[in-house]
C-alpha cells in the first residue's frame, strides 16, 4: 500500500500516457475494420474515409464507451490474487498498455492488420502468468479467443462469399441489371438495416443504460430493418437507366451497393468506438481505480469521463496520422474490391460480428474482416488474391499475442525493479 500512497500520482501519470499510447495504435490500426473496403472499392477517398470514421470512431467512444468497465479485461485474471499487492495490478496494466501500443506501432508500420483486443490480451496474459502466477490466468477464456483466429475469419468468409455470388448472379450477371436491382437490392437493404441496427444496440449502444437482451435487440432491428426497405424500394424504383450498355447499368448499380456499402461501415465504426476503445482504457481504468481508492483491487470500476475522452483523443490522433497504412493493406493488398464485393465484405463482418455476439463467442472485428475480403476474392478465383500478403497478415495475427505477452514480461519486471513491492 505505501507503494500506491508515496508514486500513486506519478504512476497515474505514466498509464495515462501508455493508455493514450495504446487507442494511438487502436486509430491507427483497427480502423482499416471499418473504412478499408470503402476506399479499397473507391467508393470513397481515404481522406474522407479518414473523416468520416474519426466521426464515428470517437462518438461510439465518448458516447457509448462505458460508464463502469471490467478492471480485468475481459476476465482474463483473477483479481482476487492481488489484494494484498495491488501495486502488480498497477504495473501489469501500464506493462500492457506499453507492450501492446509498441506491437501496434510496429503492426501499422508494416501495414498489417492485427487485432487491437488479441494484442491487449496476450500482454495481459504474459505479466499475470510470469509475473504473478501460472494460476492467475483464466485459460479457458484465453482458448475461446485463440479459437476464434480460425472461427470469425471462416464465418466472414464464407459469408461475404455467397452474398456476393448472390448479387453478381441475380443482379450483376443478368440481362437487365437496373430492373434487377430494383427487385434486389430491397432484399439487401432489409438486410443492412437490420445489421445495422443489432451492431448498434448489441455492440455500440450496450453501455448506455439500455437495458435490451439480444432477443429485445433482434425485434427491434427487425421493425427498423421494415421501415429501412419500405423507404429504401421508393429510392431504388425511382433510379432511371439512360444507360446505353449492361457495362453502364452496372456502373449505376455498383452505386446503389456503395451506399450500403458505406452505412454498414459507419455503424462498425460506431460500433467498434465503443467496444474497442476498452482496449486501450480498460486497463487504465484498473489502474484508476485502485489508486484513487488508495489501494483497493475491484472487479469492476468507475469509467470517469476524462479517460473516454482520453480515449477518443487517442483513437482520433492514431487514424489521422498513420491509419492510412491499414486500411490500404484491407481495401487494396488482399484482392481488388468493387462497391458490391465491398458491400458483401463490410456486410459479412457486421453479421458474424451480431451472431459472435449473440452466441458470446469472442471475435476480433480484423479477423472478421480480412475474411470477408478473403471472402469476395475467392469468388474471383484464387488467382484473385495476392496470397503473399494473405500470408503476411496470418502470420502477424499468430505472433500477435506472444508478442504482446514477452513485451509485458518485460515491462513489468522493469517497473516492479524501479519501484519495488510492499
């Protein structure tokens, strides 16, 4: 305790700083979720991708962030074994903040695509395991994420696969495409509107005080995703071909899925604001806690308004200055994206995002989305896809959580060397 009472501010301080540090890396890397297959489909340029997901991205942050968080991310390890050295808690969670925002720098740098929640949990994982105990760690939750590296890409992929075979075989491929799309795309549009909407009341809007069951979720998407069609059919039978050629007609349907293509991506970004910025203050919040309160280790703790912002701040800073990297490798590296095949992709991810959720299988929104690319690639051909890269990606997701784990050893053996245990 008289670590906590003599360095408490100073500690604060340097968490603060690392936690800045790590929704740095959550802008700059897990954006390329959100906005990738937008620019990579050209259905936007990446400066107004770039505005439009720091709009979004830091408003699910700040607005649907969190009033009370867990101190223990994602219950990875016992609380329980550090109340009579709460101190470790302290410099375990500013170790993995370090630990994760370097692999993240690093990640970006090279344009990888990784996940921001795998990487918090592997430094997380590493401190609590060498640092305090084998036993410290909750390795049944650690298997479930593992699991879902092969679970949330598969499920995207095949996904995004037959939705985009659907779209190319009722409304690309036919005679007519216009007349086509105009008896389609209302399928589409209910299902967007759905998505949507569970995106944004089961993952983006769960910590505001509204208390909606996943099945309270789904009726309300559903009526939603009704007046969404009923509105989206007028749009669509007004849309008038003066087009000369079935190549011009599908020019003007690629716009249509653009579209929706584009509302999907703004809700993940939502969506993904709210939930992932955890990552980056959850821990903070940890340390918040237990040195406002002079010592005590919670299971959960008060989520005050200066870490969102500190948040928000953070995952704004990092997507204007280097998010670029990202989304360049998602929309352009791993096989050439079309608004359609975009659409199906973004689509894709949501949806395995809504049904992981539903089923509380633990996925990452990356994974989720370089499988809905791979996905639409393969509905191309194999030679669509630029295996080399493809390969680059999985290897980078397989080193992720030792990664992050050995940079958190070390921090933490680092800081407890510097300030000692009581």
């Amino acid at each position: 305790m008289l670590i906590i009472e003599n360095y408490g501010f100073i500690l604060l301080v340097i968490a603060a700083l690392c936690g800045l540090f790590m929704a740095w890396g959550v802008g700059a890397n897990d954006v390329a979720n959100a906005m990738g297959t937008s620019v990579g489909s050209k259905a936007i340029t990446i400066k107004q991708a770039i505005i439009i997901a720091m709009i979004f991205e830091c408003a699910g942050a700040y607005l649907a962030g969190g009033e009370v968080t867990s101190t223990i991310r994602k219950g990875i390890i016992d609380p329980g074994l550090l109340v009579n050295q709460p101190e470790l808690l302290v410099y375990g969670m500013i170790s993995s903040l370090l630990a994760a925002g370097i692999w993240l720098l690093v990640a970006t740098t090279y344009g990888w695509p990784v996940s921001t929640t795998h990487t918090i949990v592997g430094a997380i994982v590493g401190f609590a395991a060498v640092g305090i105990s084998t036993d410290a760690v909750n390795w049944g939750k650690v298997v479930q994420i593992a699991a879902s590296w092969v679970i949330s890409p598969l499920l995207a992929g095949v996904l995004a696969f037959v939705l985009y075979m659907s779209v190319r075989t009722f409304i690309l491929n036919t005679s007519n495409p216009i007349r086509s799309a105009k008896r389609g795309v209302p399928v589409y549009i209910f299902l967007v509107g759905f998505v949507i909407s569970m995106v944004s009341l089961v993952k983006g809007l769960k910590h505001v005080g509204l208390d909606i069951d996943f099945q309270e979720a789904v009726m309300y998407a559903l009526a939603i995703a009704f007046l969404l069609t009923i509105l989206g059919s007028v749009l669509v039978s007004r849309i008038k071909s003066h087009a000369r050629s079935v190549h011009e007609e599908i020019i003007s349907v690629e716009r249509v899925f653009g579209v929706l293509m584009l509302f999907t991506a703004c809700a993940m970004a939502f969506a993904h604001g709210s939930n992932d910025v955890a990552n980056a203050i959850g821990p903070l919040a940890a340390v918040n806690s237990v040195i406002s309160s002079g010592g005590v280790v919670a299971q959960e703790a008060l989520m005050p308004s200066w870490l969102l912002l500190l948040g928000a701040a953070g995952i704004a800073l990092g997507l204007v200055t280097y998010g670029y990297r990202v989304i360049q490798t998602v929309g352009t590296s791993i096989t050439e994206l079309t608004p359609s095949s975009g659409f199906a992709a973004t689509f894709a991810s949501a949806a395995t995002v809504v049904f992981a959720s539903g089923a509380s299988i633990p996925v990452s929104t990356t994974h989720t989305l370089v499988g809905g690319v791979l996905g639409v690639g393969l509905a191309h051909g194999l030679a669509a896809l630029n295996l080399r890269m493809v390969g680059t990606i999985f290897t980078s997701w397989i080193v992720t959580l030792p990664a992050g784990a050995l940079l958190s050893i070390f921090f933490f053996f680092f800081l407890k060397g510097i300030f000692g245990v009581s």
